[in-house]
C-alpha cells in the first residue's frame, strides 16, 4: 500500500495527456494575456505614420526608440520616475511598520479598545477615498500637506492603513507567542519587541503587503494628481495622465511611456518571483 | 496591586503601537468621511464660501434619481461578474500550474504581468483593442466577431469585464496558486487511501484548505470592483451614454464636472453604507466557513 | 523610536532627489530654481519699480488642451530673458478634466498666481470675484477686439486671449474636388452633398463618438448657428423659464444634425472610436467631411504633411451660418495676488514677444489673438478662415458656452443625445432631460 501511495504523489507531477491539454489550453490563454503586452510594445516603436496608416498588427518598420526619447523628455522622466519610486518606497516602509506594530497590539490584546480599533481600521477598507477627494484636500491644506511630499506620503499611510491592518492581522496567528513571552522575562520593552523579535517573523507578511501596497500606489493617480501636481513633486501616473487627455495625439510618446511606466516593475517581479509567491503563500495559507 | 500597574503599563505600550496609524488614518480618512457627511446635507458647488443647508433634500433626490438607479445596477452587474469570473479563473490557472505542465514560470509571468500596469492605461489599451486591433484580426481570419464591444449599451459591461479580469486575473491566481502549494501532501495521500475520486480530493481537501485564500480574493475583488473608476476614465468615459457609469465614477461627475457637491456627498456616504453592510455579511458568512472547515 | 530613525533616514534620499529635480528641469537656470526651493513665499515681497532684482515667484496653473502641452518651457525661456528675476512655478493639468476641480481646490486654500484656462473660465470665476481686473492695460490693447466681449463682465476685462481654435466641418479637398462638389451653403445642399458621396461609396462624415464631448462640441456648434445667433441670451431665458428645449424648434434641429451625421458615418463603429483614429480617416480619404475643430490639424499633418483640407461652417436652417472661433488659451490672474505687478510683467512678455508668439502658434497649430502677430505654419484652411473672416462671417463659441455650463449640463445633454443615437430613448425625452437640470445650466 505504501508504495503505491508513493507512486500516485509522483503521478501528481507526471506528464499525462491530461497535462497536455491542459498545457495547450494554459497556451491559449497566456496568448490572450500577451497580446496587448506585445502590441502595445510593438506600438511603441511605431511612427505616428505608421499608426495611422499601417495595420495595426504589422509590425513596426525599425527599432526606432524616438518615441522613448521624446517620452523621456516629455514626462521629465528623471523627476518623475524618481518621485514615484520615493513615494512608494517611503509610504509602504512607513505603512508596513505601522500595521504591523497595529496588528500585533490588536492581535495580543484582548481589550475592547483593540477590538474597536480592528473594527475601525477595517471599516476604512469600504470607504472609497475617491469619493472624498475634495474633504481630503481641505484637510490636506489646513495641515499645509499639499504640494508636499510629507503630504502625499501621508495620505497614502492614511489610505492603505485599513487594508494593511487587516492582512496583518490575519497573519498575526502564525506568530509563536513563546517567542515574545520568552522576550518579555528577559527584560525586553515591548518597543523591542516588535522591533527585535515580532518583525522578523512578519517578513513574509511584510512582503505580502509591500507587493499589494507598491501596486496600488505606484499605479495611483488620484490621490498623487491631488497632492502633488507641481512640476517638480509630479509622479509618473500624473505626468503621462497629460499623453491620454481629451484631444491627446500624441498616442506613439504615449505607448512608449507605458512601457517605460511597466518596465521597473516587471524586471523587479520577474527578479523577484520566488519571494512574491512565498510573500503571498503566507497571506493565502493562513487568513 | 504591582501587577495590575505592570499591566497597565504593558497596555499603554500596546496602545500606543496603535496609535500613531490610528491618527493618520483618522484625519486622512475617517474625518474627510464626517466632513462629507456634513457637506451631504447642503446644496453647496464645492467653490463658494457658503454651504446652504437643505436638510435631507439630497438624500429623498438621491432615492427617485434614475441616474443613480442606473449606476448602482451597472456596478453592481459589473462586481458580481467579475467576482465570479475573476475567482473561477484565477483558481483555474492556479490549478493548472499546479499541475506538471512545463513552463510554469512563464506562464505565471505572463498572467502577472497586466496587474502592473495602471486600470487607466488598461481603459485606453482595451479601447483600441476592440476598435481597431481585434477588427483587423477578423479581416486576416475572415470571420465576423463583433469586437466593438465598447459601442453599445448591451456590449460594454461585457468588454469592461473582460479588459478588468484581463488585468486582474494573474494576481488573485498567484493568491490561489500560492495556497494550492501549501496543501500538504499527505492530505491527498490519505484521501487516496480512502479511496476518494479526483473530484471528491478536490472538495473535500483542496478548497477547505483554500479557505483563507477565499476569504481574501473573494473580500478584495468585490470592494475594488464595486470601487471600480479608473478604468473607464480612459476607456468609455462612462458611455455609450450613460451605460457604462459606474458610481463613484458618477459621483466624480456630479460633484466636480457639475459642481452639484453636496449631492455628490450623499452618494459617497450612501456608498459608504451599503459597502459596510456588504462587508459585514460578506465577512460574517466567510468567517464561519473558514471556521467550520 | 525606530520609526523616528527610520524617518530621519528618508529624509536623506529626499534631499538628494530634491537636489536631482533641481537640475533635472533643464528650462530653469539652477540658480533660480535654488531660489526657488530656498525662499519661502512669505519672505518674497511683490516686486516694486525700484527693486528690479527682487526674486519673485509665482504660481501658475495652467489648464491645457493637449496641443499646448510645451507652451510653458517656451513662456518661461522668454521670460528668463527679459525678467531673469521672475520665475514661474508651473503646474500644468489637463483642461477638459482637471482644471475645474483644482480650481475648486484652490478656491479652498487660495488662487495660485496665474490662471491659464479658457475664455470660458472668466464666467465662471471671475462672476465670483475672484479674478483680477485687466481692463486699459497696455497688453490688453494688442488683442483682437473681437476677443474682448468673451472675457469682459460688467465693462471690465478679465482675461487675456492668446489663441484661438477654429470649429466647423473639415473637409477633404481632394475628395471634394474630384466629384466637383461645392461647398453646401444650406440644409438642403449638404443633403445633396451626402447623398452624392453615399452614391460614391464615400462615407460622407468621420466621427468618434466614443468621445462624448465632441457630442457635445458638435451639438454647440449648431446651436451657435440655430439658436445663439437669433437669440443671445437664450440660457438666461432658459433658466428664467420664457425658452425651453422641449418647445425651441431651433434647439430640436440642432440635436437632428446629430441624427443626420449619424446615419451618415460609420454607425457600428463610430461609438468605439477616439479622435486620432477618425481623423486619421478623413486624411486617408475613408470619410470626406468631420464637424471638429483645430485641435484636428496636428493630427491630420501627423498623418500626412501634404493633406489638402478646407473649412466651412455647418449649414444652418437659415443658411446664414457662420464659422466658429473658440478663444482658448486665456491668461488670468489672482485679484487677491500680491505680486499684481510681476503678473502684469509676465503677461506683457507673452504679448510683445512676438518671436514667443510665433513660436507657440507654430507648435500649436492655432490661430492668433495679438493684432500682429500671423503664424506662418502651414494650414491648408487659413485661406477659408480668412475669407469667412474677411466677411465677418465668424462668431465667438463663447457666445453659447458662457449661456450654458459644460459639465453637468452640456456634457449630459451629449450623452442623452448618446442614447438617444443609440435609439434607448426618444428625442423628446433627450429635450426634456435638458429641460429638466435647467438649474445645473448656468456657467
């Protein structure tokens, strides 16, 4: 009986005709999921002539990287590219620490303020701040936060803390509590704590929620279009908004400046791969 | 007597983890909330210095409004699709590459790779995929799809469900993918000494252990599809009409394009309500489930 | 604790990224911009006569359509010429959809310097008090008096028209020219106009109406000609309740025209296609005519440097329409400003550069609104332009859109004549939705 055990797990992973109509099928539907990639790439290095006057699915004449230059230009790419990775950066730094330091409280603690604060952060999650832009920025003004980076930084804590407290939090179980009470006879402040012993064993979580959190606010554009619309202090997302406005022509700058947009990230999950799914495995495998 | 103080203490310490995200977020979010919530109840343009109080004059507007009748039924159509669509799929690829299929990497790549790009620039792409891409395609196979599915009333939600999951299908697979690997093993084995088929393993020890991961696609695609704005900002613009509006796109319109702010307010805090009924029984039923099993 | 290291480490990579944005912005001397950045507003007193090289920075917001995107490295390079010590902290948004709402922003926390929108705006805010008056300035004396009406209220001018958009149907000389077809003058030469293309198996008009507001845009149009030209005030009586659009008959043709373009484009596909692709199609000869305006010729010269096309305005019931001139780019300042007099500096530097001048009509392809300046790129309807306007056949969009409001009213007039295209309801109820948000109407 063992044996045979043994043998279905391999089966498992054996090649059979189902696993090649499944390949075949899994084929289909990566090309439905490549194609606009490849297209927009493609169109990328068109000429506007050739967009308008080509078909569509003609690929382009040369390797003509003009449209990448004037996107370059046109997007003062240096600028902006490097307000958007500090955005991002600092927000999700500051985020995942706070949640994590949230979640934990409200994990260890069995008080009715913590139960309020879960029900409070998590209430957060439905409320779309889309909605509420313009209170947003009244509040963002009186606190002299727009066309700050503080500011933009702030809202986008503001912003993510529900979402990032709720994941947390339901990582939190998977934490020892030996660990920590084993910390708190030797002496250790709680501070340390957190610091020393409970973040370590959070990485995996922290990694879950700094991918969600990059994409939502490297790809944000109403809250960065709010907050930081000054030339110098504009993100990505706001600066290519202006190549897809009413009347835009210029689609050719435009197409090459969503590949510049894509490309970071890409080389970072394709780089990254192995830690994006362990990140997540966490986050599925114990909610 | 020193023990409760100790106590005390440590609870101080706790709360003050809390407390700083609490700020942020309270004047971030939960005041902007209070304060839309105050501006609901005036017929105020969103510019002047005065907020004329109109009392409930918004809200018995907001009932007999077959604007937002029409809003709330598309978004609502829009989130039950792609809830179902979105999950059915990305645990469909999950399995897939799960299974021995070569190439897994690639593939998994490939079906990430559109959640990078933002829903704006997803909105422009997909409109010139259906008006002039995919057309072409027909002329080179001589077939008559009808690919200008953001043309007519009948047809946009359809090419919106599919541009949205086209986005959004890799990442909540990743999700699924990453909870299929960690079933363990032995489970399957002792289901097979058990003598259970594919399809009973399937029921009765892959999607129990899916649970969590359930829990989290199933919570976040419906308060994002029901939060849905971007993607039609640079694809329909909300038409043909007003056929593809969904609500906080509507409320952008009314409260900033017609200056009608207050109105807008009320929307928003209606939304506010019904998300917040939506979530709680969402996650109440969740839960328990996750529990049971 | 930790967090406060953890800020304080951020803070680092701040400064070296604000030091980058310093030089990164090629336009500004990196001198000025260290001011810039080390000055705080308050410190910076509005420049007076005697003390010329006092810094002074202002605040700019400029609302643009796409074709002006650039403008401003070009009105800043001037300006470093003539007053190095004024810089300009420009922030630049799309006109259509984000200047409204950061006006409103603003109107919360207080107006930036300079205001750049369109004639338009001045309605809308400068009823509110809160634009600064031009009137019997030297540099309002270079504009084209025709532009003056759409910026004054109450006697007083309160923007400064640079350029302008001309609207009507463009058309394919080519096309026009191998099947001798004239330019239709009234409603029943454009029917015989269409009928003749039809029966060559040329679609007589390119659409895009994906775009509700080019809806919107061609339906002003024919208003202009139908309804603004008889009666000026006709939104006031709309909202006074002596007009109405379920009961003007003028009103009721404009939105017809839209059916008659309909029937008489690409029907199927007209409501998935965006701009570049319909005017690419006129240019390619697929479609002979498109009711647009200006902002069509960067494309159709996109295209092809060559194409031969015309403008002549829609006919009207009357057959007495006019073509349309939009003003568009319009200067306006703060009236609460405390640097009045640096504005009017900025303002006399666009208006009496004329090499400035030149060089933004050229790259935006739009027509003047100083007195003496011409652009000289090429545009294959300058000549139309000029014969219409020889003959004071020309009129100011303004005259429709300072009676009735874009967003909130227009624009959801255009999607219900949308749905009504699309045949989900009637053109009565299309009229009387009109009617009925008649108090969103004013601008």
């Amino acid at each position: 009986m063992k044996k045979k055990n043994s043998i279905d797990i391999i089966e498992k992973q054996k090649y059979t005709k189902e696993t090649f109509i499944v390949q075949i099928l899994i084929t289909i539907a990566a090309l439905f999921f490549i194609a606009p990639i490849g297209i927009i790439i493609n169109y990328s290095f068109k000429t506007k002539k050739e967009l308008y006057l080509n078909s569509p699915l003609a690929l382009a004449e040369s390797f003509n990287v003009n449209n990448y230059i004037t996107a370059f230009k046109k997007l003062n790419l240096l600028v902006t590219f490097g307000n958007t990775v500090f955005y991002t950066a600092v927000s999700v730094a500051a985020l995942v620490v706070l949640c994590g330091a949230a979640a934990w409280a409200i994990a260890r603690c069995k008080g009715k303020f913590f139960k309020f604060a879960y029900v409070y952060f998590v209430v957060g999650i439905l409320i779309p701040y889309q909605a509420l832009f313009l209170p947003i920025y009244i509040i963002g003004y009186k606190l002299a936060l727009t066309n700050t980076r503080i500011g933009i930084i702030l809202m986008y804590v503001a912003t993510g803390m529900s979402f990032g407290v709720f994941i947390m939090t339901s990582f939190m179980s998977t934490i020892p509590v030996e660990l920590e009470e084993a910390a708190r006879i030797d002496g250790c402040s709680l501070y340390r704590t957190y610091f020393s012993i409970v973040m370590p064993l959070l990485k995996p979580a922290m990694a879950t929620l700094t991918i969600m959190l990059t994409f939502q606010i490297w790809n944000d554009y109403l809250m960065a279009s709010l907050f930081v619309s000054g030339k110098k202090l504009k993100t990505l997302t706001v600066a290519m908004q202006s190549l897809f406005s009413q009347q835009a022509s210029d689609y050719t700058t435009a197409l090459a400046a969503i590949v510049i947009s894509i490309l970071p990230l890409a080389i970072l999950f394709i780089c990254l791969q192995k830690y994006f799914i362990k990140g997540m495995t966490v986050g599925a495998v114990k909610g | 007597m020193r023990k409760k103080s100790l106590d005390n203490k440590i609870f101080l310490q706790y709360v003050s983890l809390v407390l700083p995200g609490m700020l942020i977020f309270t004047v971030g979010l939960i005041i902007p909330l209070f304060m839309a919530f105050r501006y609901s109840f005036t017929s105020w343009n969103g510019m002047t210095k005065e907020m004329p109080f109109v009392g409930l004059e918004n809200y018995k507007k907001f009932f007999t409004d077959s604007y937002v009748r029409d809003a709330w039924a598309f978004t609502i159509k829009f989130t039950i699709w792609n809830t179902i669509i979105q999950n059915v799929f990305a645990l469909l690829f999950a399995m897939a590459l799960d299974s021995a299929v070569k190439a897994k990497k690639i593939y998994r790549t490939i079906f990430f790779i559109p959640c990078l790009i933002s829903a704006l620039i997803t909105g422009f792409v997909w409109l010139r995929m259906y008006s002039n891409i995919l057309p072409k395609f027909n002329e080179l196979i001589g077939a008559h799809f009808n690919f200008l599915l953001f043309g007519s009333k009948e047809t946009v939600l359809l090419g919106l469900l599919i541009a949205n999951n086209w986005q959004w299908i890799g990442y909540w697979m990743l999700i699924y993918l990453a909870a299929l690997q960690s079933v363990p093993l032995e489970l399957y084995e002792a289901a097979k000494v058990d003598g259970a088929s594919r399809w009973k393993q399937f029921i009765h020890v892959t999607l129990p252990m899916l649970a969590p991961a359930f829990t989290i696609c199933i919570v976040g695609i419906t308060t994002g599809s029901l939060k849905v704005y971007d993607l039609m900002v640079s694809s329909t613009g909300g038409g043909p009409g007003r056929a593809s509006t969904s609500i906080i796109y509507l409320i952008y319109n009314t409260a900033i394009g017609g200056r009608q702010y207050g109105y807008g307010s009320a929307m928003s805090i209606s939304l506010v309500v019904v998300l917040l009924i939506i979530a709680v029984i969402q996650v109440g039923i969740l839960r328990k489930r996750e529990v049971q099993a | 604790m930790k967090i406060k290291k953890l800020l304080s480490l951020t803070v680092v990579p701040t400064l070296v990224i604000a030091s980058l944005t310093g030089c990164g912005t090629q336009t500004e001397a990196p001198s000025a911009s260290e001011v810039t950045e080390a000055a705080p507003k308050e410190e910076t007193k509005p420049a007076e006569e005697g003390k010329e090289q006092e810094k002074v920075v202002l605040k700019v917001l400029a609302g643009q359509s796409t074709t002006d995107a650039g403008v401003e490295d070009m009105i800043d390079e001037a300006l470093a010429k003539k007053y190095p010590e004024i810089t300009l902290e420009w922030e630049c948004v799309d006109w259509g959809k984000d200047f409204q709402p950061k006006m409103q922003q603003y109107m919360q926390s207080g107006l930036p310097d300079i205001m750049i929108g369109k004639a338009q705006d001045v309605t809308t805010y400068g009823s509110q008090g809160l634009l600064g008056d031009l009137t019997g300035k030297e540099y309002i004396s270079k504009v084209l008096d025709a532009a003056l009406p759409g910026v004054t209220l109450d006697n007083k001018v309160y923007g400064l028209v640079y350029n302008a958009l001309y609207q009507g149907v463009y058309y394919n000389k080519q096309i026009f020219k191998d099947n001798n077809i004239e330019i239709p003058k009234t409603q029943a030469e454009l029917k015989a106009v269409i009928d003749k293309l039809n029966g060559l198996g040329i679609t007589p008009f390119a659409t895009h109406f994906v775009d509700t507001w080019s809806i919107g845009n061609i339906t002003m149009q024919f208003a202009i000609n139908d309804v603004f030209n008889k009666t000026p005030n006709w939104g006031d009586k709309l909202r006074e309740g002596e007009a109405t659009f379920t009961q003007s008959p003028e009103y009721r043709s404009a939105y017809e025209y839209n059916k008659l373009i309909f029937d008489n484009t690409w029907k199927d596909e007209t409501f998935s296609l965006e701009q570049t692709e319909a005017d690419a199609r006129l240019v390619q000869g697929k479609a002979a005519m498109k009711v647009s305006g200006s902002w069509s010729i960067q494309n159709f010269l996109d295209v092809d440097e060559k194409f031969e096309f015309g403008i002549f305005p829609f006919p009207n019931q009357t057959g007495d329409s006019k073509l349309i001139f939009e003003p568009n780019i319009t200067f306006m300042k703060s009236a609460d400003s405390p640097y009045q007099d640096a504005i009017d500096k900025v303002f006399e530097v666009v208006t009496n550069d004329k090499e400035l001048a030149l060089e933004i009509y050229n790259y935006t392809k739009t027509a003047s609104m100083l007195k003496d300046v011409t652009p000289t790129f090429t545009n294959p309807s300058q000549a139309d332009i000029d014969k219409y306007a020889s003959d004071g056949n020309i009129v100011d969009a303004n005259t429709g859109n300072t009676q009735l409001q874009w967003g909130g009213f227009q624009e959801e007039n255009a999607k219900d004549i949308a749905e009504w295209l699309q045949g989900n309801i009637t053109i009565d109820d299309a009229l009387k939705a009109a009617d009925a948000r008649k108090e969103n109407s004013k601008p």
